[in-house]
C-alpha cells in the first residue's frame, strides 16, 4: 500500500522557505553610473527602454533597475541581510546621498513561506536606514498549493452543511 504524499509537504520540502534583502535603486533615469558612484557591483541592472524576452515575447522596461544582494544565505533572517547591506551602504553613505537625490533607494524584503511571515526591525536598526534615507519594502509570497486549499475548503463545506 503506498502512502499519500501531501503536495504542500513535498512543494515545501522543495523549495524550503526562503527570505532575502537586498538594496535597491529605481529610477526613471539611467543608472549606469550607481555601481561606480558606490564603487559595488549589482546583482542585476536595466534602464527604462532596455527590451527583455519573457514567454517567447518581447517587452520593453517600464523603470530603471540597480540592485545589490547582502551575500547571506537564504534561510538567515532579515536582520543579517539587513546588517550586511548596511555594512556596505554605511561606509558610502556621502556618496548614497547623491544616488539618493534623484532615485529611490530601498531595501527589499523578499519571503516566501506557506503561512503568513514578518520580521521585527529594532530601533538602531530603523535608525541606521533612516540615516541612510532607505525605504524599506516587503514582498510576501504564499508557497500553497491552490488545488489543495479547495479540497481543503470543499471538505469544510461539506462538513459545515453536514451539521
């Protein structure tokens, strides 16, 4: 007899939960000169009008995109993303300033997890980043499975009418 895997057990097996942060600089303008302003290399970069393929289709960037990874591991927490970006940012903050003025800056939280996530920023932690003038930004991303939660529904309903 074999036994019945639940695809939410075997999607997060997976795929684990996983958080990041990363800074990021968005503009209308071109942002060829952040990463020699800062003197760091992006993880990823475009300016608005750069073409991209997607689904066999060719579209055209609508914003700019800078963007620099905190080199922590995926199942840290955001407090050491955090801390190694600012490690990086802190030293550059004369030269943040000046991005700053004209893009928006921001760190992005990334989660992804099957119930709900958060996270808890101190108070020297707010401070730091606001010194800096980042924003900060949280991308939430649920890891169920749709199929499963309408058994899961169906089965309630049919119970609750069973009553």
């Amino acid at each position: 007899m074999s036994e019945k895997i639940d695809s939410r057990q075997a999607f997060l097996s997976a795929s684990e939960y996983r958080q990041y942060a990363y800074f990021r600089v968005m503009s209308s303008l071109p942002l060829g000169h952040v990463g020699d302003v800062l003197e760091l290399e992006p993880i990823r970069y475009w300016d608005k009008g750069d073409s991209f393929e997607s689904r066999g289709k060719t579209f055209e960037r609508k914003f700019s995109n800078w963007a620099l990874e905190s080199g922590c591991l995926e199942t840290e927490p955001f407090e050491a993303h955090f801390n190694a970006l600012l490690e990086m940012l802190e030293p550059r903050a004369q030269q943040l300033a000046i991005i700053n003025e004209q893009h928006e800056c921001a760190i992005v939280c990334v989660a992804y997890s099957l119930q709900s996530c958060g996270f808890e920023m101190s108070a020297d932690l707010m401070r730091r980043l606001a010194a800096l003038g980042l924003s900060v930004e949280l991308d939430a991303y649920g890891m169920t499975d749709p199929h499963d939660e309408i058994e899961n529904l169906r089965s309630l309903i049919e119970t609750a009418q069973s009553i």
